[in-house]
C-alpha cells in the first residue's frame, strides 16, 4: 500500500506562486507515489476569520480550481473539505489534553500571526490552538509526509509530539508524520520585504492574467541603488533574482544574469522582462487549465464531494482506533 501524504491550505484567498513553490510543485510531482490527500482547511480558515464565512465559502472554490489548475489530478488526489469531517474536530479535543498552553503559547508561527493581526493578549481561543486542529488534520489521515511551507514546519513539528505522547499514553495507533520543504522555501514578496502573501498586498496569484503579472512585475522592488544600466546592482535581496531562481530551469543562465547585474551593465527592465517570459512559462498552462474547469464547474464539485466521502472513510477509521485506544469504544463500532 503507498504512503500517504496530507497537505492543506486555508481557503481564505486564491493561491499565488509563493504557494506553488513552496508546496504546490511538490504535491504535483508526489500525487502518483502516495496516496495523496489536500485538504481545503476552512474550519482553521474561521479561526481568523469568523465574522466573514462567505469570504471562505467563496474561496473554497476558488483553492479546488488553483489546485486542479497546477495539475493536482482528482483521479490520484483526494481533496477534503475540513467542515465536513467532524472526526478532525473530535480528535482536535482529544488531542488538547497532550499540550499545555505555555507550549502553545511559544508556536512561532503562530506568536509572528498574532502580531500581523495585532491580537494583542485578546487572542480567540480557536486561533489559538488551531495547531492542534493541524495535527488533528494530518494525524486523522494517517501521512506520513507533509508537503508545505517552512513557516509550518512548527505545525508539524507540534504534531510529531501529540503523535509519540498518545501513542505512549494510550496504544501506537497514530502515524508520525514528517515535512516535505519545497525546494524554494519561502518566495518574497514583489516589494521583497516579507514572505508573499495576499494580505501584504505583494502577491502574484496563480489566477492572474498576463497583464496583471506584467503590470506586477513591472513594479517590482530591486535594487534601489541601481539607478544607472551601467551602475553594479545588488542580486542579495533583490525579488527579480529569486524569482528568477524559483521559476528558471536554465539555472546557468540565471547565474550569467546575476553576475552580469552584478557588474554592472545589465538593466532592470530588461532582467524583468526575461523574468515575465519565465513567469508566463510555467502559470500560462496553469491559466489555461483554471479557465477549462471554470466551464465545467461541475467536476470541481464533484472532485470535492468525493474526494470529502472518502476522506471521512478513512478518517472514521483513524477515530475508531483513537476511541478503543482511549477506552472510548462503549457500544461496539456504530
Ligand atoms: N496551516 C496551513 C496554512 O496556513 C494550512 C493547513 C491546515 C495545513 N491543515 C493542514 C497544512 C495540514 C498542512 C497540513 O497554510
């Protein structure tokens, strides 16, 4: 039997490139080797977002056409929406007497997203704890490898730990999981400062057309002391650069650019032209693809009700085990 991977995303807005690097290419290429798994987490979604619900409602739909349009195959990924499987919440409880609250309180990435929404100590409980939601998510289906971003590897890192501590405490029935970083980690933003995302409003989304990446592109940070073609330009911390790096497959050729900027001689507008030509290479097909299942929106639904039906199978499985391990299993199997 192959291995099983988890993976997920917040629906909370369309997917960009940073995504695609960090975790989205990687899911791709694994789909035929594992048995794969991407979950539409629109319950950690509402941590963060419950006064808005139709902000994730209509998102959902939007992450199912990023994903299908990257080329993640419904006929080898199943993809399960979080609200619908009610043993991820019921192992999420269980789960939250293996964790005290003072390691919760130190989750870097979570103590980075307090300050970003300027929670203050007012923090929602739901947010609070929604790494142990994550392990919940990973745990419930059973993976052994999770695709995803380095701003998540605390998430995992948590899970591990919830993971060795139930299966001591009660029997070993939970898979130790482990991360899979994409080879670009983390993808600054177009104004090179902070990771992208859509909230710093410095994102390029695999939804975009041509246009908005070109009208993008064009105002990307650099290096702000280029001034002249002639003048040397910094390639360290200069967004063109990782990018190009990210998205090139002609590595020699970035490292002519890079040294050739370096020297001197090499103009921005140029450099970001090739990397439009770049972009569009790999996104272009991508668009093509988002644009055909928008006319058949109807496979969409359907990847997502079948792939929600079976993701509950083998969650249901997983909660089975988890009760007669925690001496839960009162009147037999239901
Ligand atoms: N926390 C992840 C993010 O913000 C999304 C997510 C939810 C996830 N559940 C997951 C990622 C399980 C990997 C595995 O992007």
């Amino acid at each position: 039997m192959k291995q099983r991977i988890l993976t997920g995303d917040r629906p909370t807005a369309p997917l960009h490139i940073g995504h695609y690097v960090g975790s989205l290419r990687n899911r791709v290429a694994l789909q035929h080797d594992y048995d794969t798994f991407v979950l539409l987490a629109d319950v950690q979604a509402l941590t963060d977002n419950f006064e808005h619900p139709q902000k994730i409602r209509d998102n959902v739909m939007e992450v199912m056409l990023d994903y299908l349009a990257v080329g993640l195959d419904p006929h080898s990924a199943t993809f399960v929406l979080q609200s619908q499987i009610p043993e991820i919440a019921e192992l999420t409880i269980f789960f939250l007497n293996l964790v005290t609250t003072s390691h919760l309180r130190q989750n870097p990435t979570v103590k980075t997203e307090i300050a970003q929404k300027g929670y203050g100590e007012s923090v929602p409980a739901g947010f609070f704890i929604y790494p142990v939601s994550q392990a919940a998510d990973i745990t419930a289906f059973g993976a052994h490898l999770v695709p995803v971003g380095d701003d998540q590897l605390p998430m995992i890192e948590q899970t591990v730990e919830i993971v060795r501590r139930f299966n001591r405490l009660y029997a070993p029935v939970l898979t130790e999981p482990k991360a899979l970083v994409g080879e670009v980690p983390r993808l600054p933003g177009l104004d090179g400062k902070t990771k992208m995302s859509k909230s710093m409003g410095n994102a390029i989304f695999l939804s975009d057309s041509l246009d908005e990446i070109a009208r993008k592109v064009s105002g990307m940070y650099t290096d702000p002391n280029h001034l002249k073609v002639d003048d040397p330009g910094e390639v360290e911390g200069n967004p063109v650069f990782a990018y190009l790096e990210a998205f090139d497959p002609d590595r020699q050729h970035v490292q002519a650019l890079k040294d050739h900027y370096g020297r001197g001689g090499l103009g921005d507008v140029k450099v970001k032209r090739y990397l439009l030509e770049v972009l569009d290479a790999v996104l272009s097909p991508i668009r093509v693809r988002r644009t055909e299942y928008v006319q058949h929106l109807e496979l969409v639904e359907t990847a997502l009700k079948e792939g929600t039906q079976r993701g509950r199978e083998v969650a249901g499985q997983t909660v089975q085990m988890v009760r007669e391990a925690m001496k839960l299993n009162y009147f037999g199997p239901s």
